[in-house]
DNA sequence: TCAATATAAGTTGTGCACAATCTATTTATG
DNA sequence: CATAAATAGATTGTGCACAACTTATATTGA
C-alpha cells in the first residue's frame, strides 16, 4: 500500500487561486477572440485601441504606462497595428526619443464596429449591475495588493 | 472647444472586468517569477509540475485537460522539463499513440523545495481565511460562468 | 562646454498560447 | 478483413510577454 503522493493541501492545483486566475484569463480571450477577429484585432491590440479611443495621442511609453506593458511588447504590437492601418507612428519634434501614436481615419472607423463588442460579450462576467460592481471591487482590492506585494519586493 | 474623445462608457478601459483580470494575471505572474526561479521552474512549468505531484503519472492529454492546455503548448514544455531532467517521457506500451509523463528522482525531490513557495508568496491574496474562501467562490462561479458561454458558442 | 547619466524606443532571444496541419496508431464499420 | 474515422502527440507559424541589450536623444552638472 503506498502513500497518497500529495498529503500536504498546501500544494494541490486547485487550492491555488492562482491557477483559477490564469484559467480564467485565457478563458476570457477565448470568448473575446472570435469576437475581436471579426474587426481585425487581437485581444491585446483591442486593449490597445482602447486606450487610444480615450486618448487619441499617446507615445509608447504612455500607452506602456497605461496597459503595464514594455518597448519590447509595444514595439511589435504598434508595428501590427500599424501595418493594418489603424494608427500611425510619428517622431516627436520637440522630443525626438519619443513616438507618438496616433489613430488613422481607419482606426477612428473601427471604434463604431468596436461598441458591439461588449454586448456581443454578453453577461457571462456578472448577472446583475451590483454583482458587477462587487466583483470589480473585489478584483481591484486583489489586484492593488498583489501590485503593492511586488513593488515591496522591488524595493526591499 | 472639441469633444470629449470617449463619452461612450461602454468602452473606458477602466470599466473592462477582462482588463483587470488581464494585469491581474501578469502581475500575480510577476509575484512567482523570482520565487519560481530560484528552484528552476516557470510558472506554466510549475503548474504542470503540481499537477505530476498529486498524480505522479498522466498521459500528455491528461495533463491538458487538467490544465486546459493543447499539445502545442505542452509539448515544447515538457521537452524544456525532460531536459532539465524533471520529468520523463515514456511511450505506452499498451497504445502507442500515449506518451506517459512521470516524475524522475529530481522531479519528486523538487516538490520539497516547492513547498516553500505558497508561504514565500505571502498573504497578498487574501488577508484572511474567510476572505481566502470568499474570493475562490467568486472566482471560481465566475470561471464558470465564461466556460459555460464558451461552449454554448462552440454548439450554437 | 562637454562628459556622465538618464530616458525613449527598438531589437534579440526565450517561453508560453493557440490555430492549423501532420504522422502514427487505434477503433469502428461496411 | 479492409478501409474509414477517430485519437494522441508533435510540428509549424503567429502573436504576445518579458529580460537583456542597443541606439539615439536629452538632461545634468562638474
């Protein structure tokens, strides 16, 4: 008779709010990624030109800044973007280290196909309007400590 | 005087549950990276190893479904986890389409460093039992929620 | 003024994720 | 039994993420 090869809880997959966290990450493009091809766009590149609806002009790394992402992320994504006509790359003149991304005609266009993005979603994130605002309240409490957790350990 | 670029809610980056989720993801990835590190593994590497010690032995599908993973994701890694003699690969004698993947003496002797990395993580999920458990509840109804959307999409 | 430092963006290399395709084996069916 | 269909796993190609490095420009400060 052997031992059961994992006694200890500590350990188990599905203890692990992390595993639920990355499943459901990828669960989440799933849905959003047939969507998304119907306008050409990626999951990534959807946060992207959002951004950009808000914005309109921001240079790479305020669009870093804003999606948490690096140059070497951005970089390639922007060039994508660009080669699809939705925005177009300009070096500052006041500032010539820096790029501004800015949206072309064809990216404002897309903004119109991207409202039926989120009804297309439909209400598989929350069932009500106050389930709605509880879990993003949740969800950014856990997201503010786990960001604080690793600015810590950036300092420390 | 121009128009405000977005007044439009419905596409504020802000009000995206699936951007939270999103940097939620990576910046819970960040937090394992250097602790996974120390003892050799990625945090994809380090799930499928969870996985090899509460089983000890799982087909490479096995092992995708428990992780919702394909062949073309888990191949690649499990090469990279062969190579760094962690596991191993064995055809199955009785079907032959079966590639066995079980745990070598360095894999089993992995797990007692492994321990160390729930409690080296900390407490930044949840301060509390009780908040531990609110939060898996949520998350794990909402998971639920998406994969059921997904495969009401995949039959419709 | 001009050398040291900092900053912005791009590049290179590694490792997931996933779609699409391929090969080998097994099972189902006529 | 022979062939069609299904299944398991690997491979190829694309697109993120991220670390490490490079290049170009700006800022600083002795």
């Amino acid at each position: 008779m052997t031992k059961p090869a994992a006694p200890d809880p500590t350990l188990l997959l599905d203890n692990q709010l992390c595993f639920m966290i990355y499943r459901l990450q990828r669960s989440i493009t799933d849905r959003y990624r047939p969507i998304l091809a119907e306008i050409g766009l990626t999951y990534p590149q959807y946060l992207v030109m959002l951004a950009l609806w808000e914005s309109r002009r921001l240079t790479v790394s305020q669009l870093g800044d804003r999606l948490s992402l690096d140059s070497g992320t951005l970089s390639p994504l922007l060039k994508r973007l660009e080669t699809a006509a939705f925005i177009q790359r300009k070096r500052s003149t006041v500032d010539e280290r820096l790029v501004e991304i800015s949206l072309t005609a064809r990216g404002r266009a897309l903004r119109r196909q991207a409202l039926a993005v989120p009804p297309a979603i439909g209400e598989c994130f929350a069932s009500s309007a106050d389930e709605y605002w509880a879990l993003r309240h949740q969800l950014s409490s856990l997201l503010e400590r786990v960001e604080t957790a690793n600015a810590a350990d950036q300092a420390g």
